[in-house]
C-alpha cells in the first residue's frame, strides 16, 4: 500500500523558479472577481447542453442493467480520484491568491471537511461507500482502456492553467450535472438498493456551482489575455467529445 503517488521532483523548483522569475505584485495580490462571463467561456458552456450526454444510449443499457452500473462505478472511481488530484495541480499554478482561494472552494467541494480523520463528504469516499454497497469487490477496481484513454485526453489539453480549467470545468464538473442525472435514473431503475444518492446528489448539487467558479476565473483570465480564448474553448470542446466516446466505448464493451 503506497499513500504518495509517482511525484515529479522538478515540478516544485520549476514552480519557484518561475514564480519568482515573473513576479509581479498586482498580478499576486488584487483582487480580481468580476461576475462578467466572457463570450468565448459562454460559448464552452453552451458545449455542455449541446452535447446531449443524457441520451446517451450507455444510460439506456445501465437502467436494465446491474452489471453495468457495476462496471460504471469501478470505472468512475478511476475518474473521480484522479480528478480532484487533477484540480490540486490546476490550483497551484494560479499565482494571484484571491482566485486561487476560490479554485480552492472548488477542491474544498470535492474533499468536504474531515472528523476522526475521514473525509466522509468527499466524493471519492462516497462512491468508495458506493462501491461497498454494491458488493463490488475492490478487486474488480481495475482500469479500463476507455478510461485511461479518457483521463490521458483530460490531462493532454490540459497544456496551460486556463485550458485546464476548460478541460476541468466544462469536460468535467459541468458535464457531471446531467451525465449523473441520467446515472441516477439508471440506479433508480437497475440497482434501487444501492447507496447511490449521497454520491450523485453531491455531485448533481454542487457542480453548477464547481463550474461557475471555474468559468469566472477562466473569464477573467481571458480578459487580461484574449489570446488565451481559442485554447480556452479547445479544451473545453475537446474533454466534451472526450467524455462522450468515453461512454460510446463503455457501451461498446457492454455491448
Ligand atoms: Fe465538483
């Protein structure tokens, strides 16, 4: 049993390297909320309902099915796990402490508070619970080539801060809110026993939200720099159509 992933020891002097080479105080310390969407984080929002996730036909198979919601949920421990670490990194390259205090809202969602040593809120350990409720061994935890191939796309258009935010915010925490109603309804009709609410319901009620934040940080960013739009709104198109042949190849695999 490991605690600490694979960690990449230049990261942490490149980051101080950087950090002290480009200083500077205003960028560090102003505040910069401003409740002004920009038009290109507007139109990546639009990506989401656009994209018809819920109708997916991989739903259509999981409400009649125990088996796939199963196979869903050892998949998604995968995606759920690695995605908060994946917010961790996002965070520590935002420099002015103002927005990163509220990117850290966004990972303080994820991780929820902690008693006696558990994070029993956190989203991760809920769909651990899930698991666990399902009798799904940890054993059968094991990576799908689909969902490896889908978080290595996550993490490829994650190439500067404000694209991982698009990745992040609209190919993840905006896309959750209607995949996981279409997964609960799956759960509602294929496996009511299971302890799927709580997971969901944390998920579905605090995304919009989660990827708010995310869209006025990215606007913001893009305002002082509008050359950082274009790859805003490519990795927010890109997670999109991602997340979709994700599901197209776990139906494909349950087919
Ligand atoms: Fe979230």
């Amino acid at each position: 049993m490991t605690y600490i992933g694979p960690w990449h020891a230049e990261s942490a002097l490149r980051l101080v390297n950087s950090n002290v080479n480009a200083w500077d105080y205003d960028s560090r310390f102003v505040p910069v909320e401003t409740s002004t969407i920009h038009p290109v984080v507007e139109l990546a929002s639009r990506l989401v309902p656009d994209s018809g996730i819920e109708d997916h036909p991989f739903f259509r198979v999981a409400a009649g099915s125990r088996k796939a919601l199963e196979f869903w949920v050892t998949q998604e421990l995968f995606v759920t796990g690695v995605f908060a670490q994946l917010l961790n990194l996002t965070a520590s390259a935002v420099v002015n402490v103002h927005q990163r205090a509220r990117l850290n809202l966004v990972i303080q969602g994820e991780h929820g508070g902690v008693r006696k040593g558990a994070a029993r809120a956190s989203h991760p350990w809920l769909l651990h619970k899930l698991r666990e409720s399902m009798g799904i061994p940890q054993e059968a935890v094991t990576v799908a080539a689909p969902t490896h191939t889908f978080l290595r796309a996550l993490a490829g258009f994650m190439d500067t801060p404000v694209n991982a935010l698009g990745s992040l915010g609209v190919g993840n925490e905006q896309m959750l809110v209607p995949e996981y109603g279409a997964v609960k309804q799956a759960f509602e009709s294929a496996a009511p026993d299971a302890d799927y609410a709580e997971f969901l319901h944390a998920n579905i009620d605090e995304d919009t939200a989660h990827s708010a934040i995310m869209a006025h940080i990215a606007s913001e960013l893009i305002m002082r720099d509008p050359s950082l739009a274009d790859g805003y709104l490519a990795a927010a198109r890109g997670s999109v159509i991602a997340r979709k042949e994700y599901y197209d190849e776990l139906y494909e695999i349950l087919a």
